[in-house]
C-alpha cells in the first residue's frame, strides 16, 4: 500500500480543506447570535476533526490518541472506534461547486488587492453581476464579507450603476466588481484584464484545436467531448466579458 499517498492527501485537506477555509468560513456562525446554526456548525467541526484523528491515527498514534481523549467523545479510547466510510448521504455535489466557487471568488479578490497593495483593514464594496449565483451569494454573504474584507455586498442581474474605475474579477457564471476609487491604478488593471484575455484567448484556441481534431472526437468518450464541448463555451462567455471590460476602461 502507499501510506505515504495516502498520509500526503489527509496532510493536505487538514490544512488546506480544513484550517484554510472551513474554520474560516465557520466564524461568523460561531460568533452569530443564532444557538441553532452556531450549534450545527461546532457539530461538523468536531465531526470532521475526529475522523481526520481516525485517518491519522496509523500514521500518528500517540498523537492522535491524546487530541481524540480531550474531545470528550464517548468512547474511550480512538483505537476502538470504527473506521470511517464513505456515505452518499454525505455527498453534497451542488453545494460543494458553490463553495468551490466562492473560495475563487475570494481567493482572486486576495489576489486582487495584494497586487494593489491594498491593506487587510481597508474594506470595499464587492458587487456581484449574477442571475445563476444570487442565493448563494446571499447565503455566504457574511464569509464574503469576512474572507473578502467588505464591508457590503450588492447583488444585481445588470451592469448599471457600476463604477468606470472598479475592478473586475470574471467566474462562470458571475462577475464580481470592486469599486477601489482612488486606491486604483487604471493602466495597471488594463494591465491585468489584458494578461485575464490572453489566458483566455489560449484556452479558447487549446478547446477549439482540441474540438476540431478528428482523431480526438472519434476516439474520446462522449462525456469528455460534451464537456470539452462546455469549456469553450465558458471561456467564450468569459473572454467576451473581459473584453468588453477592456473597451469600457479605454
């Protein structure tokens, strides 16, 4: 067997899965006023804590033994639990692609003020241009506003009223402008939207090469031509954002 695969992937989602995002997003629950989604909350936590322990247990286990014991579980000792199992009840497709989608949205608006040098106390308006994604933006608004340093979220189906200097950040599906004003350097953000096109236009040429390439679409499974199929179109989508973009900061 290969535990060091497997000891690799349980090392990466505990920190990168576990203590990056989910304890981040977790915070403004358990700090909220509401008992009941504050409850939920520190119940999934503690769930998920005690079978990461039971993963790391071979690897680690005098370790992992001492954590399990001040947890309070009820049985005595880690070594006479059960090993975890898969459950489809626990598969949660949808939902997963939504969080996927904000830790993106997220991780870009970092990456956003990092280039401008924009300090973690100053916080912005984020507008989302959204028909697909309104409830889910709703729905984690305060882990936006939190992990986006906002201090509000509009959610609007159109482009109206938006800034001419705002920054844009191009999903599937979304666009999320943030109005810096002053903090802004307008020739740097041409700068970038024009590297966000040229990425772009490079995967419009990798799907469409791909796509027009008889030998591919007569050997490739069905499903990996549709969704090869629906890549284009997504990078389509977004390199016409983008452009239009540039146009309106010209």
């Amino acid at each position: 067997m290969k535990f060091g695969i497997a000891a690799s992937k349980i090392y990466d989602f505990i920190w990168s899965e576990y203590c990056d995002w989910y304890i981040e997003m977790c915070k403004p629950r358990l700090y909220g006023e509401d008992k009941d989604t504050k409850t939920a909350a520190i119940y999934v936590l503690n769930n998920a804590l005690i079978t990461m322990l039971k993963l790391l247990h071979p690897f680690m286990p005098f370790l992992t033994e001492k954590i399990y014991k001040e947890l309070g579980t009820d049985v005595s000792s880690i070594m006479l639990e059960t090993w975890p199992e898969i459950k489809d009840s626990f598969k949660y497709d949808k939902e997963e692609k939504d969080v996927e989608l904000i830790k993106n949205i997220i991780v870009n608006i970092r990456n956003v003020r990092a280039n401008m040098n924009v300090v973690p106390s100053k916080k912005t308006k984020l507008i989302f241009v959204t028909k697909r994604y309104k409830n889910v933006i709703e729905n984690m608004e305060e882990v936006l506003k939190k992990l986006g340093f906002s201090e509000e979220i509009l959610i609007q189906e159109g482009k109206e009223n938006i800034p001419s200097n705002a920054v844009s950040i191009v999903q599937d599906g979304v666009e999320v402008f943030i109005p810096f004003e002053e903090l802004v350097d307008v020739e740097k953000e041409l700068e970038r939207l024009k590297g966000e096109k040229q990425k772009l236009e490079a995967e419009v040429e990798r799907a469409s090469k791909m796509l027009a390439n008889k030998g591919f679409v007569e050997k490739a499974p069905k499903e990996k031509i549709e969704e090869e199929k629906a890549k284009l179109e997504k990078y389509k989508d977004m390199l016409n954002t983008v452009e239009t973009r540039i146009s309106e900061m010209k």
